[in-house]
C-alpha cells in the first residue's frame, strides 16, 4: 500500500501530463518508465536494506532519485491544479480547455528547476541561524549562554561521513557554551553507518554535548546506538538531566526517549523521571524529538523545550500537513503557557524526500536571555 500511494502521483503524471502531449509513443514510453522506476524510490530503497529509511546505494543515485521524485510531485500537484482551473472554466466557454502543449512544457521546466534546487538545499551543510530566546527565572550567569542545536542528521549514504565533518567542523568554530542533539543521528544501522557518524565524537563545547534518540533510532537497534553515540563522548539523556552551573546559579538540561517507544519494551518518555531530584528554581531546558507534546511540558514547569522531527515542513504547503501531524508545531519558536517552544528544521532529513522549499535547514545558536 506504501508504495502504491507514491505512485499515485505517478499516475497523474503519466494521465494528465505525459499522455496529451505531442511526442512519439516510444518518447512517451521512456520518460514514463523512467518516472516510474523514480516513484518506487522507497521500493528500491527497502530492497537495498530491508527498510524504506535507509537506501543502500550510491549517493548520487539518492540524489538522482530525489530529484525525479521531486519532479513528479511536483509536476502532479502543477497538473491538478491546471486540471482544476479547467474545470472551473468549463462552464464559462463550454468545454473543457484545450490546453497548448507550451504550458506543459513550461509547467515541466519549472518542475525540473524547483526539485533540482530542493534537493541542493536539502543536502548542502546547513548556514548558521542565530536565535534569541528569553526564558523564565533565568539567573543573570546564563543570561547570553549560547547553545548550539543539531537535530534530524539522519547520517546515512546521503549525508556521509565528509558531511559530517563539515558539520562538525563549523559546529566546533561557533564557539557555543553547550551543543544538542535533538534525535534522528541516523539512518542505517550500526554496521553500515558506524564511519560516517565517526566524526561526531569530535564534537567540542565547555559544557559538553547532551543528546537524545529521535524516533528512527528506534528503527536500527536502539539500544546498540544507544551505547554507540556515548562511546562517542555523548552524553544521553534518556528520561534523565544533567545540571550546568556558573558559579553559584545552575540550570537543568533534561532529555526523554521517543514516543516511538510505545508499544515496545524499551522505555517510554517519562518526564517525571527525567526530572527527578532536579534543584527546585533553576530554569528546566527540555530537549524532546517530536514537539507535539508540549503543553504536556509547559505545565510541568519547562522553561525552553527544543525539538526537531518535522524538518519544518520541507515544503511551503505540506508543512500545513505536517503541523496537523504535530499538534500545530512545524517550524520556529512557539509560546506554550509560560514555556517558550523551538521546533528546528532540521541539520538534514530523511533521504528518502530529499526536498526544501522555503523551509532551510539551520545550524542552531540559540542565545539565552532572561524574560523581563
């Protein structure tokens, strides 16, 4: 079912957009087939590995294949809405419009050229965004405390290990007082990814580097990464806190598991305990993968929660659909209660919708200030 719902957009393409233009049938017959072949991406990609999250093959047939994925999504929602247009003129002259073939031409040009700079956007080592973000009860030692956010890595065949040195490398050249990694490291398991995640370990920042598993940890042997990314210098906070102090004032740096722990034997976010013995007063910064429980957090009593997972939507649009999957949270810095929300786009994304639109990744420095 999985894959026959990608080809639906297919099947648009091959009906309303390849068939009515002019082209010899063996033309037709190509460009079909090869689009084809592009909309079971994920079909090739579980046979390369066993899952649709973590395509085995070489990245520049990743890239290619996300590209030609773009261009019939693209080119699909270009046609329906042609397609609705006409319909809604029908009336008016008659008929349906008959539609010159110049307009499909011109409507795959601008697909071709959208998916290519998607992609070069999706794949491309993040810029810096800085962020100010005033927070509760913050004590005047940590006010202009910078930390650093990296989330939704998803370290695989497509961001490699030469990616993740960039990253790592401009990372450390912030010169941040803490950094975090909210979830998502990786797609692949520990055999097949244990190179290209190697130059996390070099990771550098006074306070240290706090991280948490992502929901796709959980799709690569947990636990096996789980020990990997601390023998990595990581700390992981799983349902547990760390304190970071200046002088004689303190915060709380606290971490859950993911939600896809439910229905498993491996232990579920508990925020209770992750808060267990924290110092009363000082300000709770919550790193959580998926931001859609967050007004859970708030009334708890979380100063800052800092998530990932929606890679912000990908997409002008879809992240209206991706919000609604997430409680309304996709892409920013969110009021909950009295708690401040910061959902990232994303360091990268899943290699299998390769694609930004006006939502760009971001290497995170978030500046802390204390809330008049």
């Amino acid at each position: 079912m999985f894959h026959l719902i990608f080809g639906l957009p297919w099947l648009v393409v091959l009906l309303r957009f390849i068939q009515p233009l002019p082209w010899l049938w063996s033309i037709k017959i190509v460009v079909a087939g090869v689009l084809l072949i592009a909309s079971q991406y994920h079909l090739f990609s579980r046979l390369s590995s066993g899952s649709v999250f973590s395509p085995e093959f070489p990245r520049p047939l990743i890239i290619a294949f996300n590209l030609l994925f773009g261009v019939i999504v693209l080119l699909a929602v270009f046609q329906i809405t042609l397609d609705a247009i006409s319909l809604i003129l029908t009336p008016l002259i008659g008929h349906f419009p008959l539609v010159p073939p110049e307009i499909r031409y011109t409507m795959g040009a601008v697909a071709i050229l959208m998916s290519v700079f998607g992609v070069a956007q999706a794949i491309r080592v993040p810029p810096l965004k800085n962020i100010e973000i005033a927070i509760s009860r913050l004590p005047p030692a940590f006010d202009g405390y910078r930390i650093l956010q990296l989330t939704d890595l998803h370290i695989s065949r497509l961001f490699t290990a030469s990616w993740t040195k960039e990253v790592v490398r401009r990372s450390n050249a912030l010169g941040v007082d803490l950094i975090v990694v909210t979830g998502d490291f990786i797609d692949g398991s520990l055999e097949n990814r244990r190179t290209d995640v190697a130059p996390l370990a070099n990771l550098r920042a006074p306070d240290g580097i706090y991280a948490i598993p992502g929901n796709h940890e959980y799709y690569f042997g947990y636990e096996r990464w789980m020990l990997h990314d601390a023998g990595l210098g990581i700390g992981m906070l799983m349902n547990d806190h760390t304190i970071i102090k200046r002088r004689d004032a303190q915060i709380v740096v606290a971490g859950l598991t993911d939600l896809a722990a439910l229905g498993t034997t491996l232990p579920a976010p508990d925020l209770v305990a992750a808060l267990k013995g924290a110092p009363d007063g000082a300000p709770i910064i919550l790193l959580e993968h998926q931001p859609r429980m967050a007004v859970r957090s708030a009334k708890a009593g979380v100063a800052l929660q800092l998530s990932g997972h929606t890679h912000g939507g990908m997409v002008v649009g879809l992240d209206r659909l991706v919000a609604r999957g997430n409680n309304g949270f996709v892409s920013g810095l969110y009021d909950v209660g009295d708690m401040q929300l910061y959902v990232n786009n994303g360091t990268a994304l899943w290699p299998g919708f390769a694609l930004r639109l006006g939502r760009p990744s971001e290497l995170t420095v978030i500046t802390l200030r204390k809330k008049l």
